[in-house]
C-alpha cells in the first residue's frame, strides 16, 4: 500500500529481483560472446542491460513507497 514502509520480505524480493537482472545480463552476455567467439562486447552489453532493468525495476517499486 502506498505510504508504508516496505516490510522486510519485499525488501529481500526487490534485493533478489535486482541481483537476477544484472546476473541474467551478464550470463547473457558471456554466452553470446562464447557462442559468436567475439571480444567482451556482449558481455558489457549484458552487463549494462541488467544495470539499466535493475534501476528501472528499483526506481517504479521504490516509489510505491515514496508517496
């Protein structure tokens, strides 16, 4: 609900979400460069496509708290 603090379980949820989208990226990204025998271009691409899920996911559940 909008304007409570967020109870410890969503907290470990959030924690778990963003850890899967970075991880997800980056295995991603490591298999594509494996696959296509290329330089860590895949990789970084993998890499900041899970950092930019993640803050996106973090920024649209941190402000169901922040109203």
């Amino acid at each position: 609900m909008p304007g409570e603090s967020p109870s410890p379980r969503q907290l470990i949820g959030l924690g778990a979400t963003l850890v899967g989208f970075v991880v997800l990226g980056l295995v991603g990204g490591i298999a594509l460069d494996s696959w296509l025998h290329s330089t860590p271009v895949w990789t970084m691409v993998g890499l900041f496509l899970g950092v930019l899920g993640a803050v996106g996911t973090a920024i649209g559940e941190l402000r169901k708290f922040l109203r």
